[in-house]
C-alpha cells in the first residue's frame, strides 16, 4: 500500500516545528559565540574583559576595532555594502567603526548590513534595556564581565556568579518533590520556576509555546507560569535542600554569626564579683581590723 500523502496543512506545520526548533538552537549558541560577547584586552591596562569600545577599567578607547555583530577587525576594498567607501584602502581600527550599540557597548562596523540589523538583533538586548544579570542585577555596563546563559534555568548570569549559581540551580524551591496543586509526586519539574507538577495537573490552558499559539509539537509539555519546557524529575539532579554558600550570602552569613556570639557574650558574661571572689579583699584593710 502506498504511504498516505500529506497535505499541505501538514507539511507547513512540520515545516514550522523545524524552524522553531532550529531558532531556539541558534538562540542557544548565539550569547556565546557572539562576537559582542568575545572577550578583550585593554591595550593601555592589559585587563581582560567583554569587547567593548571602551575600557571598563581606565575608559580607553580601543585602537583595535572589533566589530560586535560580524567580528571583523578589517574591511578590504571594493565591497559595495560600506556605508564609508574606501576603493584603495583597507580599512582598519577607527576607520571601520560606523556606531557604538547602545546594549552590548561595542564597536559596530560601517556596514550598511551591521548598522541596520544588529540593534534588533543584540544578544545583549532584553526589550528595551541591556540583560541582566540574575544574581546581582548588573547590566553589561555595570560590570567588565562576559555574560552567560544558565544551561538549567535560561537566566542571564555575569562572568562573577555564573559558577555559583549554576551549582545550585538544579533545586527546587520546596522541602519535597510534591506537586504544587495536590499532594502526589511531582514527574515534571521546571527548573526556571522551579516547581514540580504531577500527571494530572501538568497540562492546562496555558500549555502553550511562546507567542500565544499552540505548539506544534504536542508531546512537548510546558510549564504554566513562564511557558519553559518541562523536564523529567528522575532525569535530572534535583535536590530540595537549599544552599546558603556564595559570593552574594557569605558576608551575610559572618554578619549573622558575629551577632550570634555578640549576643552570647552579653548573656552569659559572669559578673565581676563572681569572676574574681578577692578583687574587694585588700591585705592592708585586714590588719587595721586586727590592730582595733
């Protein structure tokens, strides 16, 4: 029997599910490989840092130009896509520099293609304003870091508390495995939100995929507060014991416990007297008592 032909409903749908598959792999890969995201160092400080126009140590400006949406550092002559013609010259350091985007802070070439895409395009752009980070909220201006994506929760995280954070990321925000609508085993977990959901309540009216439509794929189960996909329990690390190590709470942590022992001495602290029984007895004060 021959196989049953697909119509052409079927094949655009499919069609779709590949694109949207294969937009969120580049999306994926895109923050580190971007050339705004490669990392530099200062020709007059010798720091290294993200690319960017101008130092974030001594605020130099960089005679090396490296541009933020194609990573060229040169320009050879005769292509008909510069903004600045130059037939007889390759353009290097300043003169390929056409702007300085606004998100990622770097040098932008004069390529009509690079200076009229790169904008919408920025990996470093998070609506209106540049990407945050999820642990300190600093911005890619705020600090000389590179900027990093959490492989479990997809959050933004500086080059200062990528580590830490990702070792404690597989967590969930709850002292058991329950689902958060009843009191059974939670199968599906979303690591962003970080909740667990049972066979009966994972599906609902928002198992939708991002922009509002249905998703295509439908044994794709996505969570109903942030839309991420769901994964196994069993499948990944997840611990249910909260941690309390980290650049952001050790200083906390040593706040609370030099108040502990500030407490304690002020409680348990012997009185005077007891601490030393012959601190009023004087020799002296003795024998004028004899002599009397």
């Amino acid at each position: 029997a021959m196989p049953k032909r697909k119509n052409w409903g079927e094949k655009r749908k499919q069609q779709r599910a590949k694109e949207a598959r294969e937009h969120a792999k580049r999306e994926a890969e895109l923050l580190g490989k971007a050339p705004c995201n490669a990392s530099m160092v200062c020709m007059e400080c010798d720091n290294r840092q993200k690319n960017r126009a101008f130092c974030y140590f001594c605020q130099t400006v960089q005679k090396t130009v490296m541009c933020g949406a194609c990573g060229r550092t040169k320009c050879m002559p005769g292509t008909s896509d510069c903004l600045v013609k130059h037939p007889t010259v390759n353009a290097t350091g300043m003169r390929i520099a056409g702007a300085i985007c606004d998100f990622c802070e770097c040098f932008i070439c004069h390529s009509k293609k690079c200076c009229t895409t790169h904008a919408c395009e920025c990996p470093m752009r998070d609506g209106q304003e540049p990407i945050m980070c999820n642990e300190c909220n600093r911005t890619v201006w705020e600090h000389g870091g590179r900027m990093y994506e959490c492989a479990t929760c997809g959050c933004f995280l500086c080059e200062d508390d990528q580590l830490e954070h990702q070792a404690s990321c597989q967590a969930l925000a709850a002292e058991s495995y329950h689902c958060v609508s009843c009191s059974r085993l939670g199968i599906w977990s979303c690591l962003r939100c970080k909740i667990a959901w049972c066979d009966s309540h994972v599906r609902g009216k928002v198992d939708i995929a991002v922009g509002g439509k249905k998703s295509a794929d439908k044994d794709v189960l996505r969570c109903k507060k942030c839309t991420r996909e769901l994964v196994e329990t069993k499948s990944m690390s997840i611990s249910v014991r909260t941690t309390d190590f980290g650049r952001q709470s050790a200083q906390a942590k040593a706040n609370a416990i030099s108040h502990e022992v500030d407490e304690s001495n002020i409680l348990y602290d012997e009185p005077e007297e007891l601490a030393n029984p012959f601190a009023s007895f004087s020799f002296f004060d003795n024998i004028e008592d004899n002599a009397e």
